[in-house]
C-alpha cells in the first residue's frame, strides 16, 4: 500500500532562513503529489502540486518543490522564510491502486514550521 | 464564493450521545470526503463519496455514518460507538481529473 513519509515533525528555523521540509513516498508508479498547508484551527489549503511535466513545480508565495522519481520523494523547499510562514505542512500522494475515477490522497503526518524572529 | 462550508466550528457532546457535523459545497464536485486529524497524525480517511446515493468506508469508518441525499451535502454522524471521538474533523470535496482536493474550515468536537 502506499505510504507516505514526512521525516521531520517539527522544523524550528530564523526569519529569512533556507528551509527544506522533506517528503518521500513508497510506490514507484506513476503518482500525483501535492502539498498543503494548515494554519492553526483551519483546513488544509493547496501549496502547490505535481501531476505531469516540469519536476520542479512552483508556489505563488515562493515555495517550491521538486519531483525526484528514482529517489521518491517531493521535497518542499523556500530560499528565505517569514513569520506568516509558521503553520504545518502536509505532503500527499495520490493512491495508485484507487479505482473509479475519482482520486484517494494518503496523507503524511505533517511537519510544524516554526519561523522565529 | 465557491467553496466548502462546515459547521459549527466547534462542538461539544457528552459521551454517549450521537452527533452530526455538516459538510456543504457548491464547487459543483461530484466527489467528497471526510477526514480525522489528531495530532501528530495527520489525516486519516473515514468516508467517501463518489456520486449522490452512494459512499464508501474509509480507514476508519467504524463508529461512523455518512449519507449522500444530495451532491452538495455530505453529513457525518459521529455515533456513540466511536471510542475517541474528540478530533478535528476535516470535509474535502474533488472534481476528479486534476485530483486536488478541496478543504473546509473544520469542526472541532468535543467529548467529555
């Protein structure tokens, strides 16, 4: 079955710091991957999503990500970070083994950024 | 505005007593969804919803009924034989072919 695994639950970083939030998945096939983020006592609102083509996909806030088949994973990256970044990110995968047309996400535990003055 | 609206936003129950979260959308999705979060564990699926009338079990759905009476609405029951059910409480629909899934604000019950 697929699963996602997100390595960091919490990750504590400086304002205007680099930040990765890292993501791997386990099926090889062809998957749909995505990533949403959660402020406190919210839904999930989408960060940015890979289907097809470029492996590196952007976010309108400057996050980025980059699809890496052989490795499997989908890593979540931004060169510098605000305050109003502080929330918990989710990364999903769709499941490849759903059928009838209509797409089951299997979600990561999350990881809880922390943005620090 | 296009969206998914649930309600309340919080909830409060005693044990032992059946409780219904509401979850509507007017994106036009023929799809919904209802999910658990508990801290630390990310979010796990209870039940889903393909076409009007129709619904399958989650991970888990034990403790749990949804109905499907119209594609706008997909109300979850939080029964009295869900053995934790103090949770955040998050509704999503989709439109399928481009597989994102759209969130809710959430409910937040309580059980005591």
């Amino acid at each position: 079955a697929q699963s996602v695994t997100q390595l960091d639950s919490q990750v504590p970083v400086f304002e205007e710091a680099p930040v990765e939030l890292r993501c791997n998945y386990s099926s090889s096939v062809s998957v749909y991957l995505f990533w949403y983020v959660q402020y406190p006592n919210q839904g999930l609102q989408l960060l940015l999503k890979y289907l097809s083509g470029s492996t590196l996909v952007e976010s309108i806030n400057g996050f980025e990500a980059e699809f890496n088949k052989s490795q499997t994973s989908f890593h979540l990256r931004k060169p510098s970070v605000h305050i109003s970044d502080t929330a918990e990110y989710f990364c999903a995968v769709s499941d490849p083994m759903f059928s009838g047309g209509y797409n089951k996400l299997i979600f990561g535990a999350g990881t809880r950024l922390a943005v620090h003055p | 505005d296009g969206g998914i609206t649930q309600s309340p936003k919080y909830l409060f129950r005693k044990e032992g007593q059946n409780v219904t979260l509401s979850c509507e959308q007017n994106l036009n999705h023929d799809a919904m969804y209802w999910y658990r979060q508990d801290p630390g564990q990310g979010l796990r699926l209870i039940y889903y919803s393909q076409i009007v009338n129709d619904f399958q079990k989650g991970d888990i759905a034990e403790g749990y009924s949804v109905s499907r009476e119209k594609k706008e609405s997909f109300p979850l029951t939080v029964t009295s034989a869900q053995k934790n059910p103090t949770a955040f409480y998050l509704c999503a629909s989709g439109g399928g072919r481009d597989y994102e899934q759209y969130f809710g604000p959430g409910t937040r019950l309580t059980v005591t």
